[in-house]
C-alpha cells in the first residue's frame, strides 16, 4: 500500500512491514521489516508515512453495513476508499459512511 492521510476504518485492520519503515502515529515508533501493527475498528490515526523502499500490507476485514454506493455530502477533497473513512469523528461530526468507488460496486 501507499500511506494515506488521517483516516479509520469500520473495522480492525491489520498492517505487515516486508520491506523498509512505515509510521502511523505521533509519538508511537514506526514498523520495520517483519513487524505487524493491529488497529482496532474507529480509532482515527494518521497521516501515515513510509521510507521510498517500504513494502507494506495491509488485511481488512470488509463491512459490507458500512459501504454505500448511493451519492453522499463529502467534505472537499474527499477520496472515496472502500476500506478507509477519512472524515474526522473526533470533529464532532457523525462519521462518514465508506462509500465504494463507482469502479467498486
């Protein structure tokens, strides 16, 4: 994977550094090779980075409850990610619903 901005996910996910470093945290030490990171369901953390040579995996469990294909009031600058709500439910806000690419449905 690529590293993404601020984000959660509607359920846990589980990230395997083969190759390199990655962080995920302010304040939390990075993956390297060989290590594995859980994040559990609606903890919001981010932006992630990554050294130019990480190979990095992540396994996510899909929601099907959480996707909706249906037109949807996104902030500006919103990318749909199936697996990745990028709203911020710290903000107060009622988090955003993952909402499937066109390409994904």
């Amino acid at each position: 994977i690529g590293p993404l901005r601020a984000h959660y996910h509607t359920r846990g996910a589980l990230y395997y550094n083969a190759k390199g470093s990655s962080h995920y945290d302010t304040g939390v030490p990075g993956l390297h090779a060989g290590e594995l990171r859980f994040v559990q369901q609606g903890f919001y953390y981010g932006p992630e980075t990554m050294t130019d040579d990480a190979y990095v995996m992540s396994f996510h469990e899909p929601d099907p409850s959480a996707r909706s294909t249906a037109n949807s009031s996104t902030p500006s600058g919103f990318n749909p990610c199936s697996f990745a709500c990028c709203d911020d439910p710290n903000a107060g806000a009622t988090p955003v619903r993952c909402v499937a690419p066109s390409h994904d449905a």
